[in-house]
C-alpha cells in the first residue's frame, strides 16, 4: 500500500470527540486527575489532551474571573463583527448627512 493511502486509512480511524466530552476532559484534569489516568482511561494521547487543555482550560483574567481560550476567540471574533458593524453605520451615518 503506498503512503497516500496509508494516511487516508490513518484519517478515516480518528476519531471526533463533542465539545461536551473535550471540556469533561478538561475539568478532570483541571480537578487534578494524572494526565496518564485520563490517557488510560478514554483511550487518548497526550497531544489530544494538552491541545484540549489549552483551548478548553480555565484562565484566569485582571478581575479574577475564568475564561477559556475558546470563549476569548468567541469573544473576540463577536467584537470584531460588532465593530465592523458600528463602522459601517457610521459611513452610512456620514452619507445621509449630506
């Protein structure tokens, strides 16, 4: 079999986790569990869990509140249509005053 069929064959066995599942993950580890334990228990690698960690992990802000990286890219990509969108009202603004 040559390589590039290889990896299809690799791709098509990874599995897809739900958010829900990633973010159960990351509360055991963040409860403390070893991460060997997790690895061992849900059948998955270092890699997955530190990525999941590190997207879904707990951080916390200048006023002592916890976020997650994947709520600040919620956040961030909400603040930047809402500015695109204040823009926008103020060019039409600036037109009908004319």
């Amino acid at each position: 079999m040559d390589t590039f069929n290889e990896s299809v064959s690799e791709m098509a066995k990874r599995k897809v986790y739900d958010e829900d599942f990633k973010k159960m993950i990351v509360e055991l580890y963040e409860s403390k569990k070893p991460i060997y334990e997790i690895k061992r228990e849900y059948g998955l690698v270092d890699a997955t869990i530190y990525r999941w960690i590190n997207e879904y992990g707990k951080i916390k802000t200048e006023t002592g509140e916890s976020t997650s990286n994947h709520e600040m890219k919620k956040l961030k990509k909400e603040n930047l249509k809402l500015k695109e969108e204040l823009e926008m009202a103020r060019k039409y603004s600036r037109q009908n005053r004319r």
